[in-house]
C-alpha cells in the first residue's frame, strides 16, 4: 500500500505524489487519473500582447460570445468567464449564500468541500427529485466518476421548483462536450433557478490554461461576474479559448476519436475482468474485487489510475493514446 | 470631449475604448495609461505539459518559493499565488469581513469597490495613522497614482495597534518591484495584522498571464488559500512567474532602465509645462491647468495616457520606451 495514496485519491494527475509512491516506476508516467484529452488543442500562435497587456473587455466578451455559440445558448443567457471551473465552484457558497446544500452523489468531491467550508450543512442525495427539498441543489451531469446522465427535462423541472423557494439548482456539466448539445441544459436556459458549469480544459486537453464558464440567468451570472472581478482570465486563455470554441470540426473529430478509444479501453479492462460500471468519452469507470491490486500493479509499470477510497472495488482510467496502453500494459 | 472618456478614466489600458473615442488616430496606438513595464520579461519556452496538466502542488509551492526568495520574505511568512493581484482584492473582503475599512486615498479604485460590494462601510482617509480607527485598512505603498511611499516601521506599527483589536492592514505593493526591499514590508512579516498585496505583471511586463501572491502569516495566508482553492494560477503562469523571480540580474537592470526613462520623461513633461507630482519609475504624474487638453491631443495622436477624473488637472503617462514618445509626441 503506496503511503502516499491519499494524495492520489483526493485528485487525479499528481504525478508528483505517484513518483514518491512508486519510485522505482520507469519515466515518463502515463497519466490516466484524470478525465482530460491527452490529446490538446493546438496552441496556435499567441499573440504577444496576450501575455503583456491587461485583457480587454471587448476579448473577454469575444470568449465569451464563443463559448454561448459552442454551448447553443440563447441572447439572453449570461455567459461569465472565469479561471478554471474550479474558481467558480469556488465563489458559489460566497456569492449564493445557502443553509441547506443537497448533493447527488456520489460525485465530485469540491462541491461538498466548498459548501462546508463557507458553513452550509451538506448533505448526499441518491434521486435526482430529492434535491427540491434544499436550498441549492448541486448534479454533476454527466456524473463523476460514474457517467450517469440526467435528462435536460428533469433537471430544468427541479430547477423551476428550487427557483420558486429563491433556490438554486447548479449542474456541473464539466464532461458534457463529449456528450453534446442535446444532453446539456445550456439551450434550456436561462432559468431563474439554474446555474451550468462548464469546463475547458477537459475536452480541450488544456487544463494548465485555467479556463471554465458559468452560464446562466443574466441575475445569477451577473452576481457571479461581480463577484469574480476583471481580469480573472489571462490573456493567453482568452486567445487559445476563442479561437478552440470556434473550431466545431476539432471537436467533432475528438468525440469521434475518444468514444473509439474508449470502446477499446472498455474491451482491455474486461479481458483484465474488469465490469465496465460507467464513464464518457473522457473516462472510464471500471470494478474489480482486486482494483486496488491492479491500481498498485500499474502504478509499479508507471500507469497513473484513479484508486476509489469510498468504493474500494473501483478504479477509474481515463480514454488514452490506446497505443500508451498496449505498450506498457502487457 | 471624447464620449466614452469614463471607460478610459475607469482603468488603463483599454485600447478598445480609446480607438472608439480617437477614431482617426493613427495605429498602432502608445499606451502609456497604465503602469506596466512596456518591455517585458522574456517568455522563453514553455513545456507542453505547463498547458495540458493541472497544475501540481509541488510546481506551485517552487512559485511560491521562488516569490519568497524574491521578496525577502522569512520561512514563517505564507505566500499565496493568485490569478492576478485583482483577484485576492475580489477575495479579502469575503474572507475578512469587515464593517468599517478606511483606505489612504487618493488612490487605486478596486480596493474600494471591492469592500463596498461586500456591504462594508469604506471611508477614504489622509493620513497613515488615521486607519488605526477602523477594523481593516489599505494603503497603496508606493501609492497609485501619486507614487506616495509610507516607512515600513510606520506600517508595520499600524498593523500591531489593528491586530490587537483583531483587525488588518492590508498594504498593496503592486509597484514595490521598481523601489526594493528595503521600502517593503515583506521582509517585516509575519505579523498577525498585516498582508501584503505583490503584482507580477507590472514590472514583469506579463500583465496578461495573471500572476500576484498575498503575503501574510500563516493563519491570515492560510484563509486566503483555502477561499481561493486548488489550481487558481495557469500553468504558464507557474513556470514563466518562476523563472523571471528567479532571475535577479534581469529585475536589476530593468529597474534601472525604468528609473532613467522616468527621468528623461518627466523633462519631456516640464518641457510642455508640466508639473511633476510623483510617481514610480513605472509611472509618473504630472500636473497641469490644461490636462485634459493635452489628453485629447495625445489622444488624436494614437498616444494614451490616464486622464483623472477626481482631480482633472492631472495626467498619468508611464514611463514608456522613449524613443516611442519623442517620434509621435512632437
């Protein structure tokens, strides 16, 4: 039992935690504890004034106007950039102030950590219905680490009736891009009682760049945008985000290519005789009664999975380069 | 009068507004409105995985330490790196509610903003000493835009007299860089009533990238980096803020540079009948009875500098790369 599994429980993608675990591991790590495309956006050209000038409004607002196009939101939908979806979940205990937070889980875990932090009495629900019964009600959609999904219907439903007690239903959609429009409940909104996170630098495979959106009714997100302030994103993400929210064909190629890689994933863990429970594109979940064996003996070849402290039969690598895995698996 | 003058008082560095409100001016425009180093710390290259991973903890901690070595701050004193300085101005009023916040004045806006938005009670006060009356204060050392400084023994006082009633002196150091350690309290820390405010795009030149840190004893430091949470600063931001705060030789000859062409622009000004008030070498204020005119002119010359709003006699050009301003100014 690596000492330091801890670390690599609580987050995907601490390498640096796994070479101390496992330091005879050869280099370089393949890293599949996170659910990010190992295959990024290409960086382009950057513009040196990104890097030298305090970011515009109107580039902020050109971000910002992708990201609506991207997502099929409506005009009339706030769309509020930010430094990484992190950064918002985050603010959202400060600037929406609630007692009670209902959280379907298992799930994520910085939700749960932010609202007891700010003080909220948290609590994990099983049914997507039981969340109408807080204050804010969170769902990550599609879910993590299980990939269970949640029609836009119901969620727009539960969100209507929070909305009618001041409440306030917050979806993280941080896989959603591999899912597509129809499973999102951007198009949906705005809705008094909604608030949607989305992620970039997931399907972007560019989460150094710190890049997240919230989106939702111009009251909500422009309480949200106050709150984070100017210039909470840097020029450089304001540059690469556009232009990569733009390019509809990288992105449809990607899904095409991760949702192959995936499929292939999910035959080599059965042949190990893992039970597929769950994923996207972006990750998979996998159950074994020796997953944590299996997560020790990876580690030892210098394969990064995901171990589960909650549920001990499961570990989670994400969609790989398939050639990476063959190669160091076997 | 150009009509969309609030937006260029409001804050430098908007280009967008500036070509809306001089039309005609020649491209490309000299900003010269904000406070920012025009030659910036070189890029160098950046590792691919700086973009595609999160940042790790220990990648961030070598930042921290590195603003540390920099700054002179003792191994008891927390650093805190942040998205940018504005974002920790965004965060302190959440984390330290305060009822009552003086602020020397007159001086940066977002300080003020920021507490009233959070319901406190802001006066603006004159002296130093007068801040001991309040549960938080802010100084702006060297102030902005006057260039004002305040002994390090003066404010390191302040801060004792407010931690024993449990409150803060909050001192932002955005220009320190340009002036030395000796003016700063960094090295004075921890002290239970002081934080302080360190920007690294100004001098750095890398305004873009959102880089800045609190510095502050571990209790007051510790509450800040909860709030602002994991993977708050870009990958990018990690690895270039790393190597330019480690690169003493670079910050030495920039200051010097700075300082000379401060110099040689406030001749450029008293020659065309300014007054210089103060300054930084990042930035100098000058003083004279037809400002705003010369503002204007500037203006429809492609040149932009900061008009004032609560004392219109003054304009605020930076010091810039002169050979820039003599070419357009004549």
């Amino acid at each position: 039992m690596p000492e330091r599994l801890d670390e690599l429980r609580y987050h995907g993608g601490n390498l640096s935690a796994a070479r101390r675990s496992f330091p005879n591991a050869p280099e370089p790590w393949i890293d599949l504890s996170t659910g990010i495309n190992p295959v990024p956006y290409p960086l382009g050209i950057i513009a040196p004034s990104a890097w030298t000038k305090l970011p515009e409004p109107c580039a902020l607002a050109e971000l910002e106007a992708a990201a609506r196009a991207a997502g099929g939101a409506k005009p009339s939908t706030e769309i509020v950039a930010a430094p990484g979806t992190q950064s918002l979940i985050q603010w959202l205990p400060r600037v929406f102030p609630a007692r009670r937070v209902g959280i379907l889980g298992f799930t994520y875990g910085e939700h749960e950590e932010c609202w007891r932090a700010a003080g909220a009495q948290v609590s994990t629900v099983e049914a997507l219905a039981d969340l109408i019964a807080f204050d804010v009600g969170v769902v990550v959609n599609p879910n993590n680490p299980d990939g269970r999904t949640f029609p836009p219907d119901d969620l727009a439903e539960i969100a209507k009736t929070l909305a009618q007690r001041g409440g306030l239903l917050i979806v993280d959609e941080a896989f959603m891009d591999a899912l597509g429009r129809r499973s999102s409940l951007v198009p949906r909104l705005p809705e008094a009682g909604a608030l949607v996170l989305r992620s970039f630098g997931k399907i972007y495979g560019l989460s150094g760049l710190r890049l997240g959106f919230a989106v939702a009714s111009p009251q909500v997100g422009g309480m949200l945008r106050r709150a984070i302030g100017p210039w909470a994103v840097s020029g450089p993400a304001i540059e690469i985000g556009r232009r990569a929210l733009t390019d509809a064909s990288w992105l449809e190629e990607t899904v095409a290519r991760l949702t192959d890689e995936a499929a292939r994933l999910d035959r080599l863990l059965q042949s190990a005789g893992f039970e597929i429970v769950g994923g996207t594109p972006l990750f998979r979940l996998a159950q074994h009664k020796r997953a944590r064996a299996f997560f020790e003996r990876l580690g030892r070849a210098g394969i990064l999975s995901r171990p589960f402290q909650a549920k001990p039969d499961f570990a989670r690598p994400v969609a790989p380069i398939s050639a990476w895995l063959y190669q160091r698996w076997h």
